[in-house]
C-alpha cells in the first residue's frame, strides 16, 4: 500500500547554512520520489473510488435481472442470476442484497444448507452497514437446522453489527429466545434481565414478561 503525507517524505536534515541550489541538488531526487509518491496515491484512490462505483452501477443492473426472472420463473428461476450478483458483485451493496434473498428463497424452500452458502459467499466482503443483515439471516438458516446456539451467537453477533438501537435489541431479544430454544436458560435471562432494566427500550416489557415465565419455570 502506498504511504501518504509524513510517512511518504524522506527525512531531511535541517542545512541552515546550504544555499538553495545546494538544497535542491542535494535533496531534488527525494522530493521528486515524495512528489511521486504523493502523486501515485491520489491516483490510485481516484481509481479505486471509480473502480467502485463501476462495480455497484453493475451490481445492481445484474441484480434487477435476477429480479426479472423471479417475476417471469418465481425463485428456482432467479437462483442462477443471484448466485452470479453474490459471487462476482461481492463487497457490493447489490452483492449482499442478492445474498440475502437467494437465502431467504432457499430457507422457503427448505434448503437451508443453500441459504447458508449464499450468506457465506458474502458475508466476508460485505459493506459494513449490511453486516447485520447478513448475521441474522444465517441465525435464521441455523435455527432452521436445529442449531439454536450458534444461531443465538450470530444474532448477538448483529446487535453488536448495527448502530441503531431498537435493531439492537430486537437482535438480541431474538437471541435470547434462542438461547431458550437451545436450553440454555442463563444467557436469555441475561439478556431479557438487561434489555428489562432499561426503560428507554421498547422491549422492555416483553423482556419483563420472558423473565417472569422463565422463574416461574425454575
């Protein structure tokens, strides 16, 4: 990666006593390269940025033609054109839209192993803001599959993803049944006991409720 600014330059000592001209000859090879330097990196984040947007305008145009098919063959016909967004427009925003509904279609189907491989595919390279989105859809894929721990796990995973609030807690009241479904009753009181005490939360009251009905069951 091409250093920018101060880790670009090369040092130079102070010579208060050398005119310009010995300045310049004496230094005018490394400030050519820190010039360069500079130079090559604002190319490079130029090329970048546009390299980018090319791949989010083509992302996008594929993933309007995967939902051309749906509308002309319903999901077993938009499956193919999704696996080609998730897999070529990966890192995208289109990308991880497309991972997320394949998903969703294959869990619909009962397929859950397929779903799981297409929020796999883009998980690793998915924007930051859809994070979230793409941990609770593989929750959902793995609670189908009776895996009700490691779904809980992905869930507390995406409350902690989001920066939104009541998607927070929706996450992780989400995890705490969960958490239940997997017997394990600690974790959801954990949760249920947190999201209770904190009256700014609209699912406080429901975590009151779940809190009640697991001590009434002890």
């Amino acid at each position: 990666m091409t250093k920018t600014g101060d880790a670009a330059r090369p040092t130079l000592e102070t010579l208060d006593s050398a005119s310009p001209a010995d300045f310049v000859q004496q230094y005018q090879k490394p400030l050519m390269i820190g010039v360069i330097a500079v130079g090559v990196a604002a190319g490079g984040w130029w090329l970048a940025a546009r390299s980018g947007q090319i791949k989010e305008t083509r992302g996008a145009e594929a993933l309007q033609a995967a939902e051309a098919a749906y509308s002309a063959g319903g999901p077993a016909a938009a499956q193919a054109e999704l696996q080609k967004v998730y897999t070529r427009y990966a890192g995208t925003a289109a990308g991880t839209q497309a991972a997320l509904l394949s998903a969703q279609w294959y869990y619909e189907a009962g397929q859950a192993d397929s779903g799981l491989a297409a929020v796999a595919a883009a998980i690793g390279k998915a924007p930051s803001f859809q994070r979230a989105g793409l941990l609770a859809m593989q929750a959902a894929g793995k609670s189908a599959k009776g895996e009700h721990a490691g779904a809980a796990k992905d869930l507390e995973a995406a409350a902690a993803a989001t920066n939104l609030a009541t998607e927070r807690d929706g996450y992780r009241m989400a995890a705490a049944r969960a958490y239940v479904a997997a017997g394990d009753v600690a974790n959801a009181e954990r949760i249920y006991t947190e999201i209770s005490a904190r009256e700014d939360s609209q699912y406080a009251g429901e975590a009151r409720l779940r809190l009640s009905e697991i001590k009434a069951k002890a």
